[in-house]
C-alpha cells in the first residue's frame, strides 16, 4: 500500500539486479535520501530527486509530468540529460509518482526556483499556477503548455547541471584534484592530467550524499549536444503494438465494471428511481446513487450533479442494465436554459456593460470613434467545445480498510490524490496513485470527477471497480471550453489607418492576456463582462486563446478589408516594434507564397497569435465548391525561443491545429432545455483522413525565452481558415463552427444584390 | 459456447453470443490492445480484423465471429515478433503520440495494405476514414502507410529482381 509502482507499469527504465539505494535531500541536504527507498529500484541511486543512476551507468530522468500525447517526457528528460553531460543512449525515465516532493509548489517556490530570475513570460503563469491556490502543494499539473517552458528551464536542466557538479565533487574527492580539472561528458568523468576516468555510476552513489546546488552553472546554447535535436519518442513503439498501458488496460484480480450516469441538467438530482429491471439481469452487482460532488480551487475546480451508477461483471452488462434503470431527474431552475437564451443573455450583459473589468486601457478610444472616417463593428460567437479525448474517461479503484488505490491517466496525480483523498474523508497518505498514458487529456483530464465516482463505486460494493464512461456521458458531461460573445470595434481614419480597437466579450478566464493584440493601435480599451451560466467550465487545449484567437485575428482582417489593404501587409505595417511576430508572419507568408495568385473559388487566409510565449503564424488555403468548404494546405510557424525537440514541436503543431481544425469547422455543444444535445462522433464530428489538411511546419530559434508547444498551433487556424473563406467567398464567417454557415446561400444572395 | 481463432490461437468461450467482441477481447482474452473509443462504430478505436477485413468490434457481436479468424494488435507483429513494415513506419514517422487510437489506425492500414500493396491517397482516405485521430496525426498515417507501402512494395521487387536474375543465371548456365 502506497509503493509506487509506476516503474514496472511503464515498462521505461527498469534495471535488472539487486542493490544501491541511496537519497539526497534538499533542505537540509538532500530531499532524495527520504524517498529514495521508494523510488530507486534494484541497483540504483537516487542521486537527485529528478535522477537515478544505476549500476550499469544508465540514468533514469524522472519527470514530473504526465503523458497525454504531447511528448514532453521525451523533451524534459533530453533537457535534463544535456545539462548532466549523459549518453543519450544510456537515458531513460520514468513518470515521477504522485507525491508532495514532484508537486509545481515544491519544484518551483519551494526551492529550486529560489534565486532563479524568471523569464517575464512564465511569472504571471507560474504565479497563477502556484500563488493564486490554496493548496499548490497539492498541484501537479501537466498543462498551460507549461512543461518544457518551466519545469524544463527551471527544474530538469537545473537538476541535470546540480547533479553533473555533484559528480564532479564526488570524483574530485576521491581522486584528490581539483574540481575545475575534471570534464564530463557521455556520462564518463575525465581528468586528463592524471589520465583518470570514472563512469557516472562509480560516483553516483557518493554523489548522492552531497547537497544538490539551486543555481548550478547551464550551458549556453551553442553549447547543447541533445537539446534542439529531434529524438525518437521513446513511448511510441509500445504505441504500436498494443503494449502501452492506459487506465483501462488496467485488470486486477476481483475486479468488476460500472458505467454512470449524472443528471444529464448540470446540478441536476435525482427525484425518483426504480431499478427493479437492472437488479434482475444476470450480471449486475449493484446499482448505486452517487452525492453531487465539488472541489474548489483553480485547477480542479468543479461540481456536479448526482449520478447513478451500474456496477456488473462487465462494462456491456452494466451499459445495458444502466439503460434499463428508470430515472426521473429535478433540473431546478436550469431545465429551460438553451443555447439561444445564453448568448441573448451575453448579449444583454455585454449591453449593460455588467460588472465590466478592463484588460487593458490605452489612450483615448472616445476621441478617435469621435473623429473617425469609419467605424467598423462586429459581433463574434464561439459555441461551447467538449474535449472529447479518444479514451472515454474512466478510473479504477480499490477501496478498503486499508485506504485507496487509484490507477488513473491524468493530468494532475497529486492533485487527484488529495480530492479522492477528501471524497473518502481519509488522509491523503493513505491514497496511492498509478498514474498511466492518457489516451488524449486536453484539459479534461485535471479534473477528478470519475476518480471520485470510481473510489465511491469500490467503497460501496467493496470490490476493485473499473468505471467507463460511456461517450455519450463523456460528451454530455465535460467541463467546457465557454460559449462566447465578443462585441468589436475599430476607428479608422481617411488613409485606412487603425485608430482605435474596442472590445468587450464574456467569460474570462487564462491566460490573461489571450484577447490582447500585439499590433500598434495607439487607443484600446479591451475588456469583459461578467454573465455566468450553468454550464460548467473547463480548461480546453489553449483555453481563452482558443475563442480570442479567432475573433480578434478575425476582426483585424476585416479592419484590413474596411481599409482596403491586404490582410498581410496590414498586420505587417503594425508590427514594426515586433520584430519576431514580424519574422514569424513573414516567414510564413513567404513559404505560402502569399502573394501569388489562386484560381475561382480558392481562397488564403492569415493569421498570427502569441500564446504560452510562442508565437504562431499560419496561413491557411481553401477551396469553396458549392457551399462547401475544403482545407487544402495549412502552412504554420512558430517560433518558441528555441525548439527542444524540433520533430516534437513539429507534431505538436500539426495536432494543435487538427485539434482546432475540428472545433472550427464541426465544434459545437448546444443546450437545450438545459442539457447538452450532442452525444458521440456522429452528432459532435472530428476531422478524419480525407479532411486533414497537408500541413507544413517551420521553426525560427529566436533565442527568446522558450515557449510552450502543446497549445500554441490550437488559437490560429480558425481565424486563418475564416480568413481564406472570405478570401475565396466574401462571407465573412463571425460565428463557429463552419458547418453552420450556408455559404452557397450567401453567395447567390451577395451575387443578387452586388 | 463459441469458438473462433484469435492472433492464430483457438478460443471457446461461455458467453452472451450479443456480447460485443471487443469486450470479449478485452475482459475475457485480457487483450487489452484493442481499444473502446465511442460503442457505435464511429471512431474506429476498436478496429480489429476478421478474416483479414477490418471491423469494428465494439458493433460485432460474438457470435458474428464464431468459427473466423480475429487478428487483434497484438497479432501484427509476424513470426519471431519481427515488427510489421507499417509498425515500423509508425516508429519511423513518429505517428504516434497519446496512442489510444494507433491499434485501430494500424488494423485499418493492414487491411488495406493486405488488400492493395500501393494505396492511392484516395485508398488511403477510404480505408481510414472510419479511424478518428483526435491528436491529428493524419499526415504522419498518410506518410508511414505509404512508407511501409514503399518498403513492402520493394522488399516484394527486390525479390522478384532477385528471382529473375537467379532464372536467367540458370538460363545462361544451361545455354553455356
């Protein structure tokens, strides 16, 4: 109970043999000295508590972030083991467990960020992550695009340097020279006067006993040997064979199945049940009420209604006898709610101005609307977005007297450790968590909802309990990128120069900064209203970025149109003061050839958005044949200071823009009376094969400060792409998705009255 | 009772005959490989073959499978595990990256390359449109299946190179 396992489920650094168990810790010494036992295996060192060393000099980078698709445990461990002078052959890792020592809290304020000068980018996310909850001990999170750009500038590389001179230190000692004549590199250590040389092994476990530094000396980038190279994944040739272990893979002995259902009206109850014709089919062990459940703070934050659960021998067996049970819910006061009354609701709000906060203010905005030659005005939606990640969610647990186990794919270990933890009214140290290969996590999988389902299911029927969420509940039952209304204005002057940008939309929530533009406008007044409604929120693949990078790259397209300038000379023209976003949005126009020619009925559109310290360009073609919409080509480029792994950041890309291209043309959750109307991949579509685009990726080193990859190609292709509609069409496409746009109406309708 | 071959292995199994295979497969087999994604044939998460076409097991009750052959995931690899040419492709491509849906994806791809050694893009789009990829890696599936197409196709020409060139030495042999 308790023991992490994890090691032997990942099948990732495994070390045959019997031995060394050695721990180093932090304040005082070495923190790894307390959990070594637990985490070192047969035969190897702790060293740090990011590294472990073994007996055949192979290190093991442990990383304390999760796996959902993204690839940064392959990027994080080749930071780490730069900074460490390793053998790249001779390096593995592991996913670090669920414990305080791996939380965001402790890696960052707690000691290693001490002294460190933060890059500007990453302080108000780290400080949003960490300062603004209540208990970021607890915090463990894989998101924000965060992982390379803060756990991997400010932890591995760090511990992968403290270790390298703990080593130095350890071999200085024992061979009596100084620790300046002494080199490392592919995990040897050299002293040339004396013509020594050791393997890291032969030291790590003297090394272990020294105190690691917080600000050891880092390479320099001309300096790197395995960052910046695009190294191969070492999680994907079990990804082909059917060997990788997700949540469900999990079978324990005992164990038995359940699937749920919560009222299908957020915060719904249950009035009345009769159960009678599930009780009676062969299979099934119980059916269960679940309490409507909640959990405060920032990441993690939510609350639900009640469920009703089938617990059955089998997933089939406990689908059907759910089906079967006969459910009367009370919706309260939301059961009327739709689609349609939330965004006359955001409109009214947006009217009145309710509770108006401002993002930014500059100069005079009511002088320039006063003097303009035009005023352009625009109304932009977003419908509400389910993540719907390829694995359902689900969770399986064994409760007991003894406490709770959890094996689980999610974004945040710890952080589920400790809210199942509150659920069962136990201590958190009773709680163990595996934490597994996401099949997909976007947001969603921060939340731990069906973990607390899975552990009341166990506790109730007093079995090992494997919860699967159907699709339709997993649809039905998501935390939602919002439904979003966002009202603009622009001030142009005789010349067509942009005077002032005004804009107010509902719903905020991070990064902060996601409606600001980065173009030279001297008067803007950005700012947004409060109008709540019930359905709940959650964090989707580049949250607020992902609604304002399509209205505002929208709104200065059709500003560009209004002053009678091409959409890429117009942005470039407000760039002068940013060098990169102009090496980016030129970059990009020139490898799309922006400015040749394309035939009736093609079309190319443009946008650029900064987001989680990259920015992104992408230029997008279509072709609009009777109405419908096919995305040719998307051409994208990013610069992220400097890319870790280019291969990495390159599929990060291409899926943020699959992702977006998706919600962009398909993507919509409607309410009506309450509940959500969609249900699975029929109703709630993805783009498949023969939709996808070629895509084509360019990376500029900067040199700036790194950025983040998971999210950044998400925000720009549904304005690029609405962009090249209107390109192609002259239908200006204000409201997502795409399929909702008659665009052959439109066109005869524009033809009849040009 | 039903009884039906899977990855070359007999089975007889004592189940609801209305039980979806996929679940069989999983619950029963522990091959858990062969993935739930949507339960209605919509994502094709749970792509398996059946006498070498590609189905859709979460839809395919047991019984439809009674006396055929199942080939799940974890029957690609050929004799002595060597690695099928697409899953090496998929290695060499990158394709992956959460994963769930790649058992799928490459069950479809098999199938196809089964059935036609050099896919056109539009075979290509056919035989994958049923497989949903929600990281977006279509333009590495598209790359690794013609990769392997690529491979398998000169693998089979260098034989028949080899053959032809063994027949004429043969022919030149005899003559001399």
């Amino acid at each position: 109970m308790g023991k992490w396992t994890r090691r032997t489920i990942l099948g990732a650094g495994v070390v045959a043999g019997g031995g060394l168990i050695v721990g180093v810790a932090v304040r005082p010494g070495n923190i790894a000295s307390e959990i070594g036992s637990e985490i070192a295996g047969d035969n190897e060192t702790l060293v740090h508590v990011y590294v472990k060393i073994d007996a055949d000099n192979v290190v093991t980078v442990l990383v304390p972030h999760s796996e959902m698709g993204q690839g940064a445990q392959t990027a994080l461990t080749q930071m780490l083991a730069d900074e460490l002078d390793a053998d790249w052959s001779q390096v593995r890792f592991e996913e670090a467990p669920a414990r305080k020592e791996y939380a965001m809290y402790a890696a960052g304020r707690g000691y290693l960020f001490k002294n460190v000068d933060f890059a500007d980018a990453v302080v108000p996310s780290i400080d949003g992550m960490m300062m603004k909850v209540a208990d970021a001990l607890h915090m463990q999170v894989t998101g924000g695009s965060m992982s390379v750009r803060v756990t991997g500038q400010y932890c591995m590389r760090v511990a992968g340097a403290a270790t390298r001179e703990m080593l130095v230190k350890a071999a200085a000692n024992e061979w009596n020279v100084p620790e300046g004549e002494i080199t490392t590199a592919d995990s040897q250590l050299y002293h040339q006067a004396s013509k020594r040389t050791a393997r890291y092994a032969d030291f790590a476990v003297a090394a272990a006993a020294i105190t690691p530094s917080y600000t050891p000396k880092l390479k320099s980038a001309d300096e790197f040997k395995i960052m910046g190279r695009s190294v191969a994944r070492q999680d994907i040739p079990a990804k082909t064979d059917g060997t990788a272990l997700f949540a469900m893979d999990v079978q324990l002995p005992g164990m038995v199945y359940a699937t749920v259902r919560r009222a299908p009206v957020f915060g719904g109850r249950i009035e009345r049940l009769d159960d009678k014709a599930a009780r009676a089919m062969s299979g099934v062990i119980d059916v269960v009420k679940l309490p409507a459940a909640s959990e405060q703070g920032m990441v993690g934050n939510f609350s639900t209604g009640e469920s009703v659960a089938v617990v059955a021998d089998s997933y089939w067996t406990a689908q059907r006898a759910l089906r079967s049970v006969n459910i009367s819910w009370r919706a309260d006061d939301n059961g009327g709610v739709s689609s349609e009354a939330i965004f006359e609701q955001f409109s009214n709000d947006i009217d009145a101005g309710t509770e108006r906060a401002t993002d930014t203010v500059e100069g005079d905005t009511e002088s320039a609307f006063a003097t303009a030659d035009q005023v352009l005005q625009a109304d932009y939606r977003v419908p509400y977005l389910a993540h719907t990640c390829m694995e359902p969610l689900n969770a399986t647990a064994h409760v007991s007297d003894d406490g709770a186990e959890l094996w689980v794919g999610c974004q945040n270990p710890l952080g589920f450790r400790h809210t199942v933890a509150g659920a069962l009214g136990i201590d958190a140290e009773r709680v163990s968590v595996s934490n597994h290969f996401m099949g997909g996590g976007f947001g969603r999988k921060a939340i731990a909802d069906a973990a607390i389902q899975a552990a009341l299911l166990s506790r109730t029927v007093k079995r090992p309990v494997q919860l699967i969420w159907s699709r339709e509940e997993d649809v039905r039952q998501d935390f939602y990128r919002p439904a979003v209304l966002s009202r603009f204005k622009a001030a142009l002057d005789k010349d067509g120069n942009v005077q002032a940008w005004e804009n107010t939309y509902v719903d905020k929530h991070e990064p902060a900064e996601a409606p600001l533009i980065p173009y030279a406008v001297a008067a803007r007044n950005i700012g947004h209203v409060k109008s709540p409604t019930h359905v709940p929120f959650g964090a989707w693949r580049s949250v607020d970025h992902s609604q304002h990078g399509f209205f505002t790259e929208s709104f200065i397209d059709e500003v560009a149109v209004a002053a009678g300038k091409d959409p890429y000379a117009f942005r470039a023209a407000l760039l002068k003061d940013k060098p990169r976003h102009l090496a980016v949005l030129r970059k990009a126009a020139d490898a799309a050839a922006w400015n040749t020619p394309l035939p009736e009925g093609r079309g190319r559109g443009v946008s650029l958005q900064e987001s989680f310290g990259s920015i992104v360009a992408q230029v997008v073609e279509v072709t609009v044949v009777n109405g419908e919409t096919s995305v040719d080509r998307v051409v994208a480029v990013v610069d992220a200071g400097f890319a870790i792994s280019p291969d990495g950041i390159a599929a990060q890309l291409e899926s943020g823009i699959i992702y977006g291209l998706t919600a962009a043309l398909y993507g919509e959750i409607s309410i009506r009376d309450g509940a959500v109307e969609q249900s699975n991949f029929h109703d709630y579509e993805a783009v498949r094969m023969a939709e996808a685009p070629e895509i084509e990726t360019h990376i500029i080193n900067s040199g700036a400060d790194i950025g983040g990859a998971g999210e950044p190609g998400t925000p720009g292709i549904a304005p690029a792409l609405a962009n090249a509609v209107y390109d192609a069409t002259g239908v200006r496409v204000r409201s997502l998705p795409l399929k909702r746009f008659d665009l052959n109406y439109r066109i005869t309708e524009s033809e009849a009255t040009s | 009772m039903i009884s039906f071959s899977v990855n070359g292995t007999s089975q007889m199994i004592d189940v609801d005959p209305s039980k979806p295979l996929l679940w069989v497969l999983r619950e029963q087999l522990g091959l858990t490989g062969t993935k739930f994604g949507c339960g209605m044939a919509q994502c094709g998460a749970c792509t398996v073959q059946l006498d070498g076409r590609a189905v859709r097991s979460c839809v395919t009750p047991v019984s439809a499978v009674a006396g055929k052959e199942v080939t799940t995931i974890e029957g690609l690899k050929g004799e002595n595990a060597t690695l099928h040419p697409l899953q090496h492709a998929w290695i060499e491509h990158q394709v992956p990256q959460c994963g769930y849906c790649q058992s799928g994806q490459l069950m479809s791809a098999a199938a196809l390359l089964a059935e036609k050694a050099n896919p056109s893009d539009d075979d290509i789009d056919r035989a994958m449109q049923g497989n949903i990829c929600r990281c977006g890696m279509y333009g590495r599936i598209r790359a690794a299946i013609k990769s392997a197409a690529a491979t398998s196709s000169t693998a089979l020409f260098y034989n028949a190179a080899q053959v032809q060139e063994q027949e004429q030495e043969q022919e030149e042999t005899s003559h001399g």
